[in-house]
C-alpha cells in the first residue's frame, strides 16, 4: 500500500504530537495494567538457583500443633534463637512483631532480650501502622528491650500493585525519611549504595509520612517452597542434621495458612507466598546482584516518545512500507522491553508505545481512506476532478438551487483541435496542453462549492453554484483571452497556440426539472459555438 508522503514539517508535527501523547500517557500511568502483565509474562519463568544461605524456620502447622495457641511464649523464641545460634547461624532475622511488653510475664522480655545479644545478629521488624486519627501513620517498633539487644532493625512494608501482586519493595523506608532498610536488606547483610528509584514523594512532603525510598522491581527465585525450609520444632527440639544451618541466613516467620500472610507474585498466580519467603526472595535476589530496575519517569516517557516519534515519521516516508514500519514499531517495544529486562535488569513498560503505534496506525489509516477517497474523485493526469465527482456535484448543486431559488450555471468547455497536437508533437506535448488548460479553468472555481472537472478526453466543465448567466459569462470571456495569449512549447524556440469553445447554460430549478436537462441545454450551446468557427462560446436559451 502506498504512504503517505507528508511535508517535513507536517511529518515532525505530526511525530511530536503523537509521541508527546504517548509519552504524557506513560508518564500518567494509563496502561500501568497493561504494562504488569507484559512484566509478569517475562519474569514469570525467569527463576534461577536462589542464593544458598538461605533458610527459613517456619512456624508451620506441626509447630502450632505441637507448641500450642499463637502467640507463644517469647522464652519459646529465645530457646529457638540459641539453638540458632549453636547450629553456627549467621544472620537471623525474626519476622515476627513484639510491640507491646508481655503483660502475663516480665521476664519474657529479659529472655527474650538475653538470647538476642548473646547471638548478636539477630534483626527485628519496624511496621508502618495507622495511628489512631487514621492521618498519620506511626512506627510500630520492638518493646525497647528488644531493640536495643537487636542488631538492627529494618521495615517489612511490602509493596502490593493496585491488581494485588507484590512485584517490587522500596529498601528503605521510614517516618520522616527512609532510614530503615527492608528485612530482606538487612538479612543479606549487603553494605555498600543501595540501588533503586528515589522517593517518589515531594521533597516538601510532611516530615511525619511514612517515606519510601529505593524502589526496585523483585526478582523471585522461583515459586513458593523455592527455598529450604525447616520447622520450627524440629529446630527447637534439636532434631536438625548438623551442620545444617551452620553460616546460613535464616529467617523465622510464619507459614501456616490462616495465620501467616499471603501474597501473589508473578511466579506464583495459582499458589500463595508466606511474608517470610517474600523477604527470602528479597536477600537472594541482593545477595546475587540481581536487582531489578525500572527506568526512571524521564527516560521511561523519553523513550516511549522516541519510539513513537520515529514510527510516524517511518510510516510516512514514501520509500518505506507503512504496513512493515508498523508490524516493526509494534513488536520493537516489546523486544526493547525483553531485551532490556533479560540482558541489563532493566524495566521499560512498553504499552504506551505500543498504544501510541497504534494510534499512529490509525491515524494513518484514516488519513490513507481519505486520500484514496480524493484519488478516486480526482482526474490523475490534470488534478481536476473526474466525471464521477462532476455527475454527484451537478445533482447535489441542482437540488440546492432548486431549494434556494437560486441560478446554478453549468459551463463546458472543450479543446479546440486537440487531435491534432497528439498526431503533429505526440502525446506528452498533449498532455501538457491538458494540464496547462486545466489549470486555467481550475483557477476560475475560486469559491469552496465551485468545481472544475475534466469529465472527457479533451472535455472540461465548471459547475458555479449561485452564479448568474452574466456572473459566468465574464468568467468564460476571462478564459478565452487567456487561453489565447497562453502558448505551449513544442520544440526549440517553438510555441503552439491554443484555445477552447465553451457553452453555457444556467437554470434556477423547478420542482419539475432535472440535472440532465441543464446538461444537455448546455452541450448544445458548446455545439453550436463549435459550429459558428470555434474559440468563442454560446449561452443557452434560458429554460
């Protein structure tokens, strides 16, 4: 199919406009669920082999069955972090929440409290909560017993998309300014820069908000169970292997259903994951440098208008096919988004450029029906328009007079010996004078209604709507002078003199009367001045 060929500046408004309208559509987000489903089909199946110092300690359904009613006792976790820590952990982190002192037994906290220091690696949760006017949120630390023995505290704020999959975590977050980084984070033990986007807050934000800071894109290990697990009571109770937990990262939490948080992840859509694995995928995924990152807002919309840009600009060079320049334009975002996210850990959310291609294809779809519509209504040779578009524009001219009262005139025009400059110069020297004399009688149709047609071989028509005999006669006295002084270059300082004949006919229209009558009256009149010696015209008696 044939493009479109546009004027330059017409091409790169038309490049702007649209790559700005994908771009601003990017930037707002518009397909944010389009997007996470291209992600989630890429990194559906992209697992690898997790990091194998891992381990979780789950608080599973035999450890509840045999350990009782949750909450248990903290003396019972302070039991479980000195087996920990002579099976030769190390680093643990209890993703479990002490926020209130226990009010059945002081001691509980001493213990607690004891058995954390004399591991001296153990990290404990911060959660970000609602205070009491639901405006502003608080800090729901470890009783401070607790935290002074910790090594660290960090947050477990998880990241849950408007479709309800988690997919990414800000490493740092906290009330104020993120100053605590994810459980995972501090379960790796990772120092050194923390990757990520910044705050998307404002930098005037409200000191008491909670702020995030560092957003990266999760990369799971694989689905739920990935990781190995042991039971909590099996490790309480000293019924491990040896050696099995010596220098590995564990994370304590719960797993049983019903009690234990559960999350959809792109890996696991048909099966839940615990908080605990969660946090699991988060140190893997740091500790294996495989960090996922999207692209920052400036480059993300910057490249999502360059794509868009260059396929309008692609769809409308003549030298290129439209339909390729498409399938290309489509699937090059969607590679671009492949290619980035499996090859650097980036991610570009494609859709918007997708969609702003597929504007552009409609765009150019519309444009092209329009433009074969003209064609199929224009003569090729002289740009004038065919007999079709004569016939329709007479009939639909004619009904308007006939509702106005108002006079249409009707000129044809014809070439006068026009057989003789194909057989004496040959046909391109007759072609000019088609194209030459259409111009002429193109320039007299100056008003919008006005039509100049080539309806024949060497046969022209005017079609003047609201237009006297008097009106249309100075317009065809017009054209005879002028034709007369044009000439036509048929050789080395050689000219070729033409002229044309035209009859005139105008009629204001009667309930009775048709088109066809105008028509013929009027090619009377053009063979009547034919027959008086051409190059002059003849009105039609008015009927």
């Amino acid at each position: 199919m044939r493009a479109i060929l546009l004027p330059w500046p017409q091409r790169l408004l038309l490049a702007g406009v649209l790559g700005g309208l994908a771009g601003w559509a990017s930037q707002a987000h518009l397909f944010w669920q389009q997007d996470e489903h291209v992600y989630d089909q890429l990194v559906g199946g992209w697992d690898y082999t997790p990091d194998d110092s891992l381990a979780i300690v789950a608080i599973d359904e035999r450890s509840l069955q045999q350990l009782g009613q949750w909450p248990w006792p903290r003396g019972t976790h302070a039991r479980l972090l000195d087996r920990l820590h002579e099976a030769g952990a190390r680093r643990v982190a209890l993703d479990l929440m002490f926020p209130e002192p226990d009010r059945k037994d002081a001691t509980q906290d001493e213990e607690l409290a004891a058995a954390i220091k004399r591991s001296g690696n153990v990290v404990l949760p911060v959660l970000a909560a609602s205070a009491s006017d639901a405006a502003v949120p608080e800090e729901l630390l470890p009783v401070p017993v607790l935290a002074s023995a910790a090594r660290t505290l960090a947050h477990t704020d998880i990241e849950v998309d408007g479709d309800g999959v988690a997919r990414g975590l800000y490493l740092k977050a906290g009330v104020g300014s993120a100053y605590w980084p994810a459980l995972g984070l501090a379960l790796s033990g990772k120092d050194g820069p923390v990757p990520g986007l910044g705050d998307p807050a404002p930098e005037t934000a409200s000191p008491y908000q909670w702020r995030r800071d560092n957003y990266v894109r999760l990369r799971y290990a694989g689905r739920p169970g990935t990781f190995p697990q042991v039971s909590y009571i099996d490790v309480l109770e000293g019924r491990l292997p040896p050696g099995l937990l010596r220098d590995r990262r564990v994370i304590v939490g719960m797993t049983a259903s019903g009690i234990a948080p559960r999350l959809l992840t792109p890996t696991s859509r048909e099966s839940w994951m615990s908080g605990t694995e969660y946090q699991a995928n988060v140190a893997s995924m740091l500790l294996g440098g495989r960090v996922i990152l999207p692209l920052p807002p400036g480059v993300q919309s910057g490249m999502v208008i360059a794509l868009v840009a260059l396929c309008a600009l692609g769809m409308t060079q003549r030298r290129l096919s439209p339909l390729r320049v498409t399938a290309a334009a489509l699937a090059l975002p969607l590679l671009l988004s492949l290619v980035l996210l499996r090859g650097f850990d980036l991610w570009f959310a494609p859709v918007a450029a997708v969609a702003g291609v597929m504007l552009m294809l409609l765009a150019w779809g519309l444009w092209q029906m329009r433009y074969w519509r003209r064609q199929a209504n224009r003569d090729p040779l002289t740009g004038l328009a065919n007999r079709m578009r004569f016939e329709e524009a007479l009939r639909l001219e004619y009904e308007a007079a006939r509702r106005s009262g108002r006079p249409l005139s009707l000129v044809l025009i014809d070439l006068d010996n026009f057989k003789h400059y194909n057989d004496t110069f040959g046909h391109h020297v007759g072609d000019l004078v088609l194209q030459q004399t259409a111009r002429m009688i193109g320039e007299l149709a100056r008003r919008p209604r006005d039509l100049a047609a080539r309806f024949g071989g060497d046969e022209f028509a005017l079609v003047l709507p609201d237009t006297s005999s008097e009106g249309a006669i100075q317009l065809i006295e017009a054209l005879l002078v002028r034709v007369r002084q044009a000439g036509i270059a048929v050789g080395k300082g050689r000219q070729a003199r033409i002229s044309v004949t035209a009859g005139l006919g105008t009629v204001v229209p009667d309930a009775d009367s048709l088109p066809s009558q105008l028509f013929r009256a009027t090619d009377a009149a053009l063979y009547q001045a034919k027959a008086a010696g051409r190059d002059g015209y003849q009105v039609a008696p008015a009927g």
